[in-house]
C-alpha cells in the first residue's frame, strides 16, 4: 500500500502513474494520480515506476 507505480488504463490503453491504495486476494485497488480515477486491478498489471516519476506533483487531486 502506497506504492507508486505504473499501470495501464484499461479504457485508453495507455499507462499511467498510480498510487496502490490496498490491496486484497492479488487486487489492488489503485488510484491514477493524474487524473483522479480509481480502479480495482490485478496485481500482476502493476509496474515499477521509474525513480525520476515517483516525485513529481500528482495533476489530480487539489494539491496547490
């Protein structure tokens, strides 16, 4: 839980960065911090995170 990593939004296709907010029986509920989405997908659908995108600002999410 907390982890940030890369998954691909299933309805474009494309990978995002996101933020495991739990997890449970091999799912992890996930939040795509960019956009302010949360899905539930399988643990094995997560990548690493390339250290260089783990701290920048989420877009979503009212951070000012």
């Amino acid at each position: 839980m907390g982890d940030m990593v890369v998954a691909r939004f299933f309805e474009d296709g494309q990978l995002y960065r996101v933020k495991v907010i739990s997890n449970k029986n091999n799912m992890d509920t996930i939040l795509f911090i960019d956009f302010g989405e949360i899905k539930l997908q399988p643990v094995d659908t997560s990548m690493e995170l390339p250290a260089k995108f783990r701290y920048l600002r989420p877009l979503a999410g009212g951070d000012d």
